[in-house]
C-alpha cells in the first residue's frame, strides 16, 4: 500500500508553506502527496509543479470535470506532467450539484454518462491519438502532438454506476468517508483485478479522539447534505464523516490504517488533523507504517 498525504490548497495556504508541506512528505519518504479542489483555492493541478523535488507521486484528487473541457484538461495534464518529470497521477470527478449548478451555474446532467463520455475523449488524448468523437455532451475533432507520457487516470466514483464506468475506463478509484469494511465489500469487487484504490482519511495521533471526532463532525457537517456522500456513508452504516476518522494512541492509528491495506486499498492519503505539532506527529507515525 502507497501512503501519501492531502495538501490543503485553500487560497489562505501561500506556495511556501505548501512546498515545505511537501518538502516534508518527501524528507519522510512517502509515496506521494495530493491535492484538491478547494472553494476560493489555488488550482489543483497547475500548482503541482510548484513542489519541484517533492514526493514521487503528486495527484490531485480531483479535480472538477463540468467545467473543463476534455481537451483543456489533457493539455494542463500533459504539460504538468512534463513539468514534474512524469509524476502525475490525475483524479477527476463530477463534483456535486450543489457546487457545478448551484455555485457555477453549469447542466449538471447525467452525471455518470457524462463521465463516461469525458473518458472517452480524455483518455485517447492523453495517448496523444487523434479523437474524433461525436456524443451526448462532446463532439471533438482533435489531437494533442506532446512530448509527455500519459499520466494514470483516477475517478471519485462512488456509486455503482460510477464504478462501472471507472471499471471500464480509468484505472481506478479516490474514495472518502469509508471504512475498511465498505473497501472490501463495496468498492474492489466493482472494480476488478488490478484496478488502484485510493482512499483519503483523516487522521490523528491523539490523547483525545473523542473531541477530534467531534470537531470534524461539526467542520465536515455538509457531507451528510451532499447526495453522494450521504449514499456512501449509509453503505458503511455510518452516522456522519467523523465515524470514518482514524484517532487515537500511535498504535491504535497504525492498527486501523492497516486494516485499510488488508481490505485492499492500494493508495491510502491521509489528512492529517490538528495543530501544526498534532499534524508533524501524525505523519510521523506514518513512515511505520510502510516499514
């Protein structure tokens, strides 16, 4: 199982404090660091080649697809994966409609077809073969000549028709707000042999869970309005985001990240909680956990 950990993108985190951040993941030789689309945010994926010499894998995890045109998106990731020296891992997602209608004002149709139809184009391209589709949602007539190895391509799929159309197109999933149990169960039997199972978690070594349970319960309180969440919530049985979060005692922590690699997660990206002490400890324990 690959660690890495989430970078906060919001427009209050400046570039120098996200490139110590993955100056950091890097010096504790995890496996990658990510970052996502955050409301008033830098960019996901542009700011990547800002971390330079940082982890060998930097992904985004997502980045939204109603309002990039395929096209668009695989010329950014091309050029940011010749920029970081191939180290891109590109996750995309339809979001929310809360977010693509009720914010930005876009369709937000047909959410599984239009990913569907987004992959057919976007993975061709990123192949550097020339497209010519004609569809629901894209007509295109296209081909991207550029020097860049095409990056894996993950999708936040979380229901079933996601995951069927994950199954057939990308190479695999970024899941939140599950336990090991919806991993297991849920989620590696739709996606089959050999596809990537990314899942973010928050995470924190701590003398007192309780309270971190609670104020992500209180900061994360939207995710139980958000119809995709709530479904996938319910499939673990779960109140609410907190009960997806890994607290306490160093070895309570390491005990239940690994019960995530037992139920078959392949990329586990952990959110550290707390202050700026609580978070460096966090991550600390960890490189443990890939020894």
């Amino acid at each position: 199982m690959r660690i890495g950990t989430h970078l906060i993108t919001a427009g209050t985190a400046g570039f120098d404090q996200l490139r110590d951040e993955a100056a950091a993941v890097a010096a504790r030789e995890l496996d990658s660091a990510w970052t996502n689309q955050q409301p008033g945010g830098w960019d996901p994926l542009t700011i990547l080649p800002l971390f330079g010499d940082g982890p060998a894998e930097l992904g985004t995890a997502v980045v939204p697809t109603y309002p990039r045109h395929p096209v668009a998106l695989a010329t950014e990731a091309l050029t940011v994966q010749k920029m970081t020296g191939g180290r891109l891992t590109l996750g995309i997602g339809p979001g929310h409609e809360a977010v693509i209608s009720g914010w930005w004002g876009l369709p937000y149709t047909a959410p599984a077809r239009h990913t569907r139809e987004y992959l057919e184009v976007l993975r061709p391209l990123l192949r550097g073969e020339h497209v010519k589709y004609s569809g629901e949602f894209f007509t295109v007539d296209d081909q991207l000549a550029l020097p860049a190895t095409p990056p894996p391509v993950l999708v936040a799929a979380l229901g079933p028709r996601m995951l069927e159309v994950t199954r057939d197109l990308a190479d695999g999933t970024i899941a939140v707000w599950v336990r090991p149990d919806t991993v297991a169960d849920y989620l590696v039997p739709r996606l089959g042999d050999g596809a990537r199972v990314a899942v973010m978690v928050m995470v924190s070594v701590t003398t007192d869970p309780d309270a971190t349970r609670t104020e992500v319960a209180q900061r994360y309180n939207v995710a139980n309005e958000l119809p995709a969440y709530r479904a996938m919530l319910d499939r673990g049985g779960l109140d609410g985001p907190a009960d997806t979060v890994v607290a306490g005692d160093e070895t309570t922590v390491l005990r239940e990240l690994a019960r995530f690699r037992d139920a078959g997660v392949t990329d586990l990206v952990v959110t550290p909680l707390g202050d700026h002490t609580a978070r460096e400890r966090t991550l600390d324990a960890l490189t443990q956990l890939q020894r």
